[in-house]
C-alpha cells in the first residue's frame, strides 16, 4: 500500500467514525427528557452570558435551536436587550448567509426545518462578528467539533476572522478526541452545562 493509499484508509475510517459518532449522539440527545433539556440549557447559558469574550462583543452570532438541541433562545433574547447586534444564519444553497434580527423579529422554517431569518433581513458580514455560537453534536477539549454532516460551519468558520467562536453542548456530549478531518475547522471556546474550555 503507498503513502497515499494509507492516507486516504485513514481519512475513510475517521469519517465513518464520525459518522457513527454522530448518530450515537443523535440518540443519547433525543433520549434526554425536556425538563432535562431545559434545565441544563438554563445553565449553559448562565455559563456563555459571564463570558469576557461575550462582554466585550458588540456584534454576536447565534443559531435557532431546534428539538433537543441545547436551547439558544435566552441567549439570543439576552444579548438583544444587552444592545447587541445579532445574527442568524440561514442556507442559501450549500452556504450559510448571515442577518441581523431584533426582538420583533418572526423567525420561519428553513433548511432541515431549522428557524430563519426572513430573505428580507439585513445582511451581517461574517467579518463584522465579534462572537459567535457554534452547534456541536459531539466536541473535544482541542475544539474540534462534530456537526450535522453537511460543512455549512466548515467554511462559515474561516469567514469570521475577528469573532471568538464558541461551540455549545451538553456536557456529556464532550468527548475525549474528535476524529478530524483536513477541512475541519476548530472553536476558541467550548461550553457545556458544567465547564467552560478555551482552546489553547
């Protein structure tokens, strides 16, 4: 076998690992009662709201959970009475284009039954962001996260270039060792309903 065909042995079995490590996760999650769901989300939001990273940011970005995903919705309400701009994304083919909501604003269903932002929203640069949240599925101390599968993140990432990314979980969904990839891209921060990390 050459170098090469190691390599790509290695890079398949890294993604069926994530793969598989993304379906586990999907089925410990869906298993966690709401009131579970709620209580830690209430804590996890505790845990970004003290953040200096988060005090010292004027624009934030957020994501509209959705099920058992950990709740963004006290966050997101938080900053806006806070006077921070907002952003939430929405896909827009096999991207993800960034707009600034309000309190006022009426989210609607979008890609993967995920709440957007309406098209007529106002457009956030991705370079005006000074603090982002990141969903994880599965996250490791390093910052390397898993997501949904589809990259939208992967190459939102690089994009943010003066934010301070933060990945959000519960905290049993951080594990020991992400099996990355050459594509992905890590977190400064991981924040779980216990324990607050900055990746070195």
């Amino acid at each position: 076998m050459s170098d090469g065909d190691g390599e790509l042995a290695e890079r398949q079995l890294r993604q069926r690992a994530k793969q598989a490590l993304r379906k586990q996760m999907r089925a410990v999650r869906a298993a966690l009662p709401r009131p579970a769901c709620e209580a830690r989300s209430r804590k996890l939001a505790e845990r970004v709201l003290e953040l200096d990273e988060l005090a010292s940011a004027s624009t934030v970005l957020a994501f509209a959970s959705i099920g058992n995903e950990v709740s963004t919705r006290a966050f997101i309400e938080t900053c806006l009475r806070m006077q921070k701009r907002v952003g939430l994304p929405r896909v827009v083919d096999d991207d993800l284009v960034l707009h600034l909501i309000d309190l006022e604003t009426e989210l609607e269903p979008g890609a993967f039954s995920v709440p957007e932002p309406p098209e007529h929203s106002a457009v956030l640069s991705p370079q005006e962001v000074d603090f982002a949240l990141v969903p994880a599925l599965a996250i490791d101390p390093r910052g390397h996260r898993i997501g949904y599968g589809g990259g939208y993140y992967d190459k939102l990432l690089p994009r943010l270039s003066a934010a301070k990314t933060c990945a959000v979980a519960y905290d049993f969904q951080l594990i020991a060792e992400v099996p990355e990839l050459p594509f992905d891209r890590t977190v400064d921060l991981v924040v779980t309903d216990d324990r607050v990390l900055r990746v070195s």
